[in-house]
C-alpha cells in the first residue's frame, strides 16, 4: 500500500501543501516544532479518522472554518481517493468523492503502522491507553471489530444511563436493567472473542521480529486480560448491586487490559526505558507482518522521532528492515547526520520549515513539491 499524493489544506501550521511519494522510505527532516509530527498527525488522521493525542477542532489551523487532508492511495494495483474534512459541524470521510455514512466503511482503506512519542505510554499507561492501540489495529484488519465495538458501547452508553436514574428500588427499571445486561452481554462475547484471537496471532509473528533489534536471548509476549471471559451475562448480572453504588457499569470489554512481557516479567515493573521503546519498536514492526500476512501488503509506515532514543545498531537495523520489505515509510527526524550514508542512497528526502515541505534534490538542491 502507497500513498501517492498526500494534500493538506488548513491542517494545524499547513496552509495548503501537498507532497508526492514513491516506494520505499521517506525521511521529513526539520526542527522541533515545524511540523514534522504536524504532518504525520495529517496521515493518521485521515487513516483513521480522527487524531491520536487531540480532539478533532485543534486540527484547524487558526482562524480558518475547517482542515482537510487528501490523498491519492494505491492499494492492490487501484487507484483511489480519499478526503477526510473538520468542522465545526463533523467529520466528513470521503472515498473517490462519496460521503461515507458510516465510519467503518471508510477505516482501512489506508491502512498504517505508526510509531509515536505517546506509544511509550502504553506498557506504562492506563489500561484505557492500551485498549485504543490495540482496537485501532483490529480494526483497521477487520471492520467487523469496528461494528461490534460499536455496537457494545452504544447498549453500553444506555445501560449506564439508567444506572444514573435507578436512585429509587423500582420494578420497571429492574425489568429494564435485566433486558439491557443481556443484550450487552451480548455485545460483549464478539469483542472478547475478537481481542483474544488477535493477541494470539500478534504474540506469533512477534516470537519471529525476537531479534529485529537485539542481539540478546530476548523475547516478548502479549497477555490479554478480559475483564469478563466466560458466563458474561451471569457475572455482570451478579454484579448489580456494585453497579447501582457506583451508577456505571464495572465490567465488561470496556474494562479490559493487557500485559507486556519481557523474558516472563512484566516490562512496565522490568524493563528499562529503553528496553521498552524496543519492545514498541518491535510490536509495530509484528503489526506491519501481521498487516501483510492477512490483508497481502504491508501498511503505511509512520515512525515520529524514532531515532532519538535508538543507539547506531538498532538505527541501522531498522532501516535495514524497511529496505528489505520495500514498505512505505515516512519517518520524521531532526537529522540524517547520525545515520550510515550508504543505507541512505534509495531514501527520499523532504525538508520541513513554518508550514512549508521541500523535497531535497540529488545534488543538495530543494524545490517545492
């Protein structure tokens, strides 16, 4: 899968810039604050449909009515369009110029990997952290999962609801409360089902990325804890009495976790910092194979600043890596300095200042794409 033109109009400090890409890697070089995390925000967003640290109105850039990002995808020999637009008013996802009326028609169309500075939050983080970095990925391989997730916290918005009004024993809201547990219950078993088999799969193609990076005995495990496995409907039906003390709902997906492994002890107690970006590293690269296994091409490939933190070998490994795979990446860094010149001959080079991007020419020349 290829981004082939990638406009933005209005998004964050972009006025209006659009950029062509090829094959293979490319580096958008700048200082902090330019906007290189700007510009792979804009790709995420249009994959996705929404930003990963913000909501949807700071996308606009100041002063204007609405931001919009478009690319040209090419994705199993076709060509295609897709537009994603912000307002005021909503998201409007658009693929060869039709609105889609439902989200999960538009998601995984681009599909991406990314590497983020706020992924390091989620060995660490809050279980709801972990949750959302897993859900994008499922859902991007299967929209299915996007529908039942859906589904699940819709019946569960609604039971909370009535948790929120049950401050008075009443029959008819117990009757209600009865209906409402089963169908969510029901809506629970898909998504557990779906979580479980996915990190099945995942832990599979990260015992193969073991040695990606490291040239220690390391190997890193995933384990999904559902917050309800089995009898759901009965053991969300036996916690009533919690739930109408609290007026929520105390378990279900919506409450589940996973755990990092590092060599069978958990790495947010074990691991050091940058044993943990490795193991991110790693996951992401897992996802990608995972990507191209099931869907027969890699993803995008969005890695924000990952050099800065990753000694000379584990650089150079990992654009190896992405060399070996002929994956599309774009990969945002202060510098190519570091780097080993002769892995760079194949790389496209894009330069970024206040809003604007330059593609670098062979002989150090630049001019606007």
């Amino acid at each position: 899968m290829n981004l082939k033109k990638i406009t933005l109009t209005n998004f964050r400090n972009y006025e209006k810039e659009s950029l062509e890409f090829g094959q293979g890697i490319h580096f958008i070089i700048g200082s902090n604050g330019e906007g290189k995390t700007n510009f792979l925000e804009s790709i995420y967003v249009l994959a996705l449909a929404k930003s990963y640290k913000t909501s949807d109105l700071v996308l606009i850039r100041h002063q204007e009515d609405f931001a919009k990002v478009e690319a040209t995808v090419l994705s199993q020999s076709r060509l295609f369009d897709l537009s994603m637009i912000i307002s005021a008013s909503g998201k409007n996802a658009i693929i060869n110029k039709t609105s889609q009326k439902k989200l999960s028609d538009y998601i995984g169309h681009l599909q991406i990997v990314s590497f983020l500075p706020e992924d390091m939050n989620i060995i660490k983080g809050s279980p709801r952290e972990r949750r959302y970095f897993f859900d994008v990925y499922m859902g991007q391989m299967d929209k299915n999962y996007i529908s039942n997730l859906g589904n699940y916290k819709y019946v569960l918005k609604q039971r909370n609801e009535l948790l929120k009004k049950m401050n008075q024993p009443n029959k008819e809201d117990d009757l209600l409360l009865d209906v409402i547990t089963e169908q969510l219950a029901e809506a629970a078993r898909p998504v557990v089902e779906h979580r479980k088999k996915f990190i099945q799969e995942i832990n599979l193609f990260l015992e193969k990325q073991y040695h990606l990076f490291s040239s220690k005995n390391e190997y890193y495990r995933i384990q999904y804890l559902p917050s309800i496995e089995t009898e759901i409907e009965k053991v969300m039906k036996s916690k009533y009495r919690t739930d109408k003390m609290s007026y929520t709902t105390n378990f279900g997906p919506h409450r589940d976790d996973y755990d990092f492994y590092l060599n069978d002890v958990m790495a947010k107690d074990y691991a050091s910092g940058g044993e943990q970006r490795t193991l991110i590293l790693t996951l992401d690269m897992a996802l990608a194979e995972m990507m191209k296994d099931r869907l027969k091409e890699y993803p995008v490939i969005l890695l924000d600043d990952v050099f800065s933190e990753l000694d000379y070998e584990k650089q150079n490994k990992l654009i190896q890596y992405l060399s070996k795979i002929q994956a599309q990446a774009i990969i945002t860094t202060t510098s190519l300095h570091e780097l080993n010149q002769d892995a760079l001959n194949n790389v496209k080079v894009f330069h970024v200042s206040k809003g604007h991007i330059q593609e670098e020419k062979q002989h150090g020349k630049s001019s606007k794409v």
